[in-house]
C-alpha cells in the first residue's frame, strides 16, 4: 500500500487554473522530492494535501484511506504533517513551549484543563528528548522571535516531527539557510526513521538531490517528469523549464538523450 | 391588513435609516478594515447638531447640511491624527474607537443633557397621507424614497466614478492601489470622513423618528453591526438587502413581542450566520 | 498571587525543592489575601466595600482575559454572563423561592448556557467580527432586561435578594468580604490551574498562530468554545458575588458599558497574564473611585484611558512599564 496516493488532483482560482491533473503514487518510507519554478503550484499542492484549500477536482489517499473530504486537523491526526514556507511558529512564546505544543497536539491529554502540563510526564520527557535530539537544550527557555532564521527553520521542522506523523511534507526546509545549516538540515533529514515518508518541495537541487529516492517536477500546476534523481538530473524538458526561470545551478552540463522517465 | 401595511412601511422606513447608517460603516471596514465602534457616536452627534442648527435656524436641510460637515471633519481627524497610526493592527484600531465612543457620549450629554429629544421633522413632511384606507406619516414615506435614492447615488459613486475605482481596487488589494501611485492615505481619510458623515445623516433622518438620547449611540451602532454582518462587511448591496431584513424583522418583532425586542432584530444574523458565515454578499 | 507562577516557558527539568517552593508561594499568596482582608476590616466599612468590590472585578478581569489575552479572542459583550448569572440567581429565589445552594449553581449554569449559545455563533465568523458579534449579542440581553418588566422588574432590577447562611448569615460587610475571598481564591487557583494544563497552552497556541494549530491537529473551534465556557462560569461566579453584595440586579449588570470596564481592566494590567489582569481591575476600581469624586466625567476619562492605551500599550500598562523601565535601566547603564 502506498503512503499518499494523489489522483487527477486539480484546483482553480477564480479563472486561474493553479493544479491539473497531478497524479502522484508515493510509497511508505520513500523520499520524494518535488521541484519547480516559482509559481508552478507546489505550495498549492501542499495545502491541498493538508486540507488547507478545497480540491475542484480529484482525490487524495492516505494509506489506503480517502481524505479528500477531512480538514485539515482531521488530517494531521491521521498522521499527516507538515511545515510552512514562511516560518510558522508560536512567535510570542518558547521554544520549549513551541515543542510542547506539537508535542501535546496528538496526545490525548490535550484537552485536559485540570492538570498542569509538568504532570503529564510523557510530554515532558518527549520534549527533552526533542530538545537533545536537535540540540535546542542552549535556547529552549528563549522566546522565538528573538532566534536567528536558521534556528526557527529548524525548529520549524522539529514541529511537525514531534507528534511522531507517517507522512511529512516539508516545504522549502532549507530556504534562507546557510550552507552550513543546509547541511545539517539535509543531515537530519537523511537520518529520519525509514517509517516515516517524506515529501519535499525544495529549491536547492544539490540538496534535493541527496536526499531524494524519487524526483517530481512542476511546472504551470502540472507535474512533468517524474523518476529518480539521476533521470531527472538529465531530463530535457527540465532542462528547459529550469533555464527559462534561472540556471539549473547543479546540473549536469549536457543534455542528455536520456530523456523522459517513466 | 391595514397592520400588516402600517408595520411593513413602518419597517421600511426604519431599514432606509439603518441602510444609510450601515453603508458607512460597510464602507469604512471594507477598504480601511476598521471595525468602528465609534460609528454610533457620529450618528448621535449627527442628530444633536441639527437639532441644534435647526432650532436656531428653523431649516431642515442647513441642520442637515452643517451635521454632515462637521462630522465629516471630525471623523477626518479622528482617522488623520489617531486611526491612521495603528493602521492594520485591528485590535488596536477596535480600542481606539472604543475609547472614542465614550468621550464622544460623555461630550454630548454635557452638551445636550440627558433627556430624549425629537429632531423636528423639515415642514412640508408634517402631516400623514391617506391612501389604502390608512393614514401614514409622510416623513416616513419620505425616508423610504430618500434612502433609496441614496442607495443608487451610492452605487453609481463606487461603480461609475475614478474615486468609486479606486476604493473599490482598495477594497480588494492595497498594494496594488498603492502600486498605481495613488495617495493612500488621502483615500482612506477621505473614505472615513464619508463613511461618518453617512453615519450624520443616518442621526439626522433618524431623529425625528426614533429620538436622540444617551445609548442611542450603543443601540443604533449594534444594529448596524448586525446589519453588516448580515449583509457581509464591505458589501454596499448587501447592507441595503439586509437592512431591510433587520428593519422588518425589528418591527414586526417589537408589535409581537414587545418584551423581546431587539431580539427578533439578530434573528436574521443567527440564520445567515448559520449559513453562510461571511454574509449574505461577502467574499467566502 | 505571584507573577512567577506565569512565568510557563523558562521551566526548566526542576529538582523537588521548587515544588516545596510553589507550595511556599501558594501559601504565600493566600496568606497575602489573608492579611488585606484582615487589615480592611479593621478599616471601617468604606474599604472593606472598596476590597469586596476590587476581589469581584478582579475575578471577572481574569475571567475576560482567559478569552482576551490567552485565547486572542477579544470579548465585549462579557457582561452578558456576568450578569445572566446575577438575573438567573436573583431569579430562582425570589419568583421560586429557591435556597442560596440551588439557585447560585443555576445562575452559573445559565452563564455556561449563555456562553454556548453565543459563541456558536460568534465563533463562526472570522476573528475580527468576535468584538461586534459579542457587543450585538450582549446588547440583546440588557434589551430584554430593560423591557420584560414583568419578569426583570425593567429598569429597577430585581431587589431584595438575602445574602448566603453559611453556619452564620453573612450580614456584616465584614463577612461577606471573607466569603468573597474565599470564593476569589478558589477561582483564581481553578484559573491558574487552568492556563497551566496542556488545554491552556493550546489556548495560546490558538493566540498566536490558529492555522498552525490546525495543521498540527487541534480542532481550534473546540478550544475557543470550552474557553469561553470556562470564562463565562468564572464570570457568572464574579456576578454573583456582585448580586449578593448588594442584594441587588439590575440592567447595568448586563450593559455594555460594564464588558467595556472590563476590558479595560484586562488592558491596564497586561492581557495574557492572570495575575496582571488582577492588578489592572484594582488599579481601575481605585481610579474610578478617585476620578468620580472629583468630576462627573468619568465616562470621558475612561475612553480617553482607552485612547491611550490603543495608542501606547495595546498589550497592557505592565509590559509597557516593564519596556521603560529596560529603556531606562540601558540609558543609565551607557552614561556609566
């Protein structure tokens, strides 16, 4: 059984026709990772998988399980996560608080009123765990909005993680961060549970590269070539795309015959 | 028969109130984003300085004329020097005119004292016209003409005129208004000081009818919410559809119920609410 | 009673010893409450009026700010609960005759039903119609008050009401200020308790950023409902404490201008913190006092208050005085 199943999944705005015919087969612990130009609908497709926006047409499986029709925290208990372009924290509010949010966000004590939250001893000691684990213990009691970009993108990440989802959809995780930091991030990102699938939307290809199983890329809300890394690293339609917007920074000089996967 | 016709005129008169009232307030949050609570306020001042203007004077339409303008220009500075420093910070701005809601009541019943008073009605509208076997008072048909005819100014001003553009572009994006090199501040106090002097009128072509009186300002500004919550905040048209849905169900309610009243006033909030959360003409 | 039992978030894994030392700072507190009453009483009868008054008003700030500053959902139609617990208790025991134990717990729960009621439909709109809806909403309820005379008494409000038997009547102005502290502090540990537990944290999760809450699986609706329940029962207990110090309702229970006062008193203290919210309501009712004895404008000086703090302090006087006071303490530092 697949992880996420996305079928003919199209969404207009007004006239605008922002995701046609996106069909996507994502296996249990793969990495896939979702390129494209600005504006080719990565982000909508995002929200669309997460119940942010409303589908105009299509569906959407989550192990085996039609979500199509679920909100958005219908969907995150189902073990469906992700994390925001824009960085998306409790900005007035702790790192360690922030933690404990997410943490708390799936456990059946959160709705509980009458116990203090150092009584529930799981939680604590899931949010020391994360704290350690990403090495956060030196800022947990400092308030995010004074942490640099860096440390909220990865915390950002931290987040969705830390209700323990089967799916995370990552969006740009490395956007804005030094070469340095990438590579942790990108590190991380390769040492997650083999459990846990992973879609990614990011720019960096070199990155997106090392982290991938497969490859899908976007352009103008469609998906135009699929296949593993080093096919796509090649693909001539790609080529195209990436040189009309920008350099395609990493890739290979020739293009060559290789052609389309799939 | 003659109830059902007397309470839907009735009805009717008071929804063209309330529609004048409302527009501005529509208006005002539709491209500033600024919930006012201080709307009432204008709608109190409105109708104290014409019966002020009008008792010296004995003209119904200079008191009219001199109301609008000076709370046009109070609603202008208010929005220049106060409003226009928190713009976006929409808690803020509510306190704000919250706070002004309290002075501008405090203020007015120094000035005005506390007992309720009748704007009198312009002379050629004293009297009742018999027609369909009942006797109705002219003033209020009169109302139901003048807030139509305010209704087709309004929309021929938002959708036949380059300011009507504008405001309108505003209404939808800001930036880009503010992309085609058009002052933006001058828009938004000009479209406060419009929206207040709406609210002046609304006192005005009320006062003569339901009185003017400390709370007055809290009673006609909570009608107004409902009715721009009914009809979806920044829509002119859909204050006007629900203006007349409050105004009827008001009426009507106050003949049935009388202990209840107000309460049939929101009935048609908690429906549309129900519904349709944005309102009747908003944007989902 | 101690602004460190708010500080959440610099906890750290703490050794026992600091349990030993939050039970000190509990007692501390109580023993606080404990010796204002006692000197009050010792006072005379204006202040331990004015202690009674300061104890209820700071009640229902706290019960606001549950909703204003830990949930982001600002209230103006907060007197509605306050003051349907009054009605509702005032009520049972004069048209049914019910005892003080019967018909308090059914002025709360007419709170309780009243809040339900309300943010049903208040919570279906997006976050900056919350303030009109309530201020609407409320405004329909001091209506009825004012006009189903035969059921409110109209204007006059409904009078007579005895105050509670506990082993003794509560008569003097004494003992009824030692029944409201006990009743303030009982609610005011509920409501520590509360801001504490994993559902407070999701309150303020919801304050600062709603869809990230969503997206990590809260269904925010439900949080935003059972505060305001929350806040509407500790309400309803501040209006009743109020109805029963005068023996007396009447319309201005349930006015707007009272849910205004209230908010304001959130403000001068600082939204978001329960002991902050506190201060703000003594602050006020002290003002109040003060300023009325020296002119009739006090409605005047109030939105000016308002004004004010729109302008300069929107998150409270004490994070402002707490700026300055930095501001301050940096400028000294660098002349040194």
């Amino acid at each position: 059984m697949n992880a996420l199943e996305v079928r003919d999944l199209g969404r207009s705005f007004g006239g605008l026709q922002a995701l046609q015919n996106v069909t996507l087969s994502i296996a249990q612990g793969e990495r896939r990772v979702i390129i494209g130009t600005n504006g080719a609908g990565k982000t909508t497709l995002f929200n669309l998988l997460n119940g942010q926006i409303r589908p105009t047409r299509g569906e959407i499986v989550l192990f085996g399980e039609p979500i199509t029709a679920l909100s958005t925290p219908q969907r995150a208990a189902r073990g469906l996560a992700r994390t925001f372009q824009i960085t998306s924290l409790f900005a007035e509010l702790s790192v360690r608080e922030n933690i404990q949010i997410a943490v708390q966000a799936l456990d059946p004590c959160r709705f509980s009123f009458v116990r203090t939250i150092e009584s529930y001893r799981h939680i604590e000691q899931r949010v020391e765990e994360l704290l350690a684990q990403w090495q956060l213990e030196h800022c947990a009691a400092q308030r995010v909005n004074k942490l640099s970009y860096g440390v909220q993108r990865q915390l950002e990440v931290v987040m969705a993680l830390a209700s323990r989802p089967r799916v995370l959809l990552l969006d740009e995780p490395m956007a804005g961060l030094s070469s340095e930091e990438t590579h942790l991030v990108t590190d991380i990102i390769l040492a997650l549970d083999r459990a846990v699938t992973v879609v990614m939307i990011e720019h960096d290809l070199a990155a997106a590269f090392r982290v991938a199983d497969r490859v899908s890329a976007m352009d103008q809300g469609q998906v135009v070539a699929e296949g593993p890394p080093a096919l796509i690293r090649d693909d001539e339609a790609l080529q195209r795309i990436y040189l009309r917007g920008g350099a395609l920074g990493t890739a290979g000089p020739a293009v060559s015959a290789g052609g389309r996967s799939q | 028969m003659s109830f059902w016709l007397i309470n839907a005129l009735n009805g009717l008169s008071f929804a063209m109130v309330l529609f004048v009232l409302s527009a501005g307030l529509t208006l005002v949050f539709g491209l500033l984003r600024i919930i006012n609570m201080a709307h009432g306020s204008f709608y109190l001042l409105g109708g104290y300085i014409a019966l002020s203007v009008i008792q010296a004077s004995d003209h119904f339409m200079l008191g009219m004329a001199s109301a609008c303008v000076a709370v046009m220009l109070l609603g202008a500075a208010m929005q220049r020097w106060t409003l226009a420093r928190l713009h976006k910070q929409e808690l803020p701005q509510s306190l704000l005119t919250l706070g002004f809601l309290f002075m501008f009541a405090d203020l007015a019943f120094w000035i005005w004292g506390g007992n309720p008073q009748l704007v009198p009605k312009p002379a050629v509208l004293e009297g009742a016209i018999r027609f369909a076997g009942i006797a109705y008072p002219a003033y209020r048909l009169a109302l139901i003409g003048i807030g139509v005819l305010v209704a087709v100014l309004l929309w021929a001003l938002l959708e036949g005129t380059r300011i009507g553009a504008v405001v309108r572009a505003g209404m939808d994006d800001e930036e880009m208004v503010r992309a085609m090199g058009i002052n933006i501040p001058l828009v938004f106090t000009a479209v406060f000081a419009f929206g207040a002097g709406l609210a002046a009128m609304g006192g005005v072509l009320g006062g003569p009818l339901l009185g003017l009186f400390p709370g007055a300002d809290f009673e006609v500004a909570m009608l107004a919410f409902v009715v721009v919550t009914v009809g979806g905040l920044g829509s002119i048209r859909g204050a006007f559809i629900a203006s007349l849905l409050v105004g009827l169900a008001d009426n009507f309610g106050t003949a049935w119920f009388p202990q209840l009243s107000l309460f049939t006033a929101i009935i048609p909030m908690v429906i549309v609410l129900a519904l349709r959360p944005s309102g009747l003409m908003g944007r989902a | 009673m101690n602004p460190h039992l708010e500080a959440t978030g610099t906890r750290v894994r703490r050794p026992l010893w600091t349990d030993r030392s939050r039970t000190i700072r509990l007692l501390a507190a109580v023993a606080g409450i404990v010796l204002v009453v006692l000197a009050a009483s010792t006072l005379g009868s204006y202040p331990v009026e004015l202690i009674t008054q300061v104890l209820i008003y700071a009640l229902f700030a706290m019960s606001l700010d549950l909703l204003v500053g830990y949930t982001g959902l600002p209230s103006l139609g907060h007197s509605a609960y306050f003051g349907v617990a009054a009605y509702a208790a005032a009520l049972c025991s004069l048209k049914l005759g019910l005892p003080f134990w019967c018909a308090a717990p059914v002025g709360l729960l007419a709170a309780v039903v009243t809040a339900l009621l309300f943010n049903l439909i208040a919570l279906r709109t997006a976050r900056g119609y919350y303030l009109m809806i309530t201020l609407a909403l409320a405004q329909v309820l001091w209506s009825i008050a004012v006009s189903w005379t035969d059921l409110t008494g109209g204007d006059n409000g409904l009078s007579g009401i005895a105050r509670p038997v506990i082993g003794r009547p509560l008569e003097g102005a004494a003992s009824y200020l030692w029944f409201v502290a006990l009743v303030f502090t009982v609610s005011a540990m509920a409501m520590w308790r509360i801001v504490r537990s994993p559902f407070g944290q999701a309150l303020k999760g919801i304050r600062e950023n709603e869809p990230r809450m969503r997206a990590l699986g809260y269904e925010t609706w439900r949080y935003k409902l059972v505060a305001s329940l929350l806040a509407a029962l500790f309400a309803g207990i501040a209006g009743e404490c109020f109805l029963y110090l005068n023996g007396f309702v009447g319309p201005s229970s349930l006015a707007v201008a009272l849910s205004a006062q209230v908010l304001l008193m959130v403000l001068m203290g600082a939204a978001g913190t329960l002991f902050g919210s506190m201060i703000g309501a003594a602050v006020f009712v002290v003002l109040q006092n003060i300023v009325s004895s020296y002119t009739d404008r006090w409605l005047f000086v109030m939105g000016a208050i308002y004004v004010l703090f729109a302008l300069y302090a929107p998150a409270g006087a004490l994070p402002w005085l707490r700026e300055r006071w930095a501001r301050y303490r940096n400028s000294v530092g660098g002349n040194t």
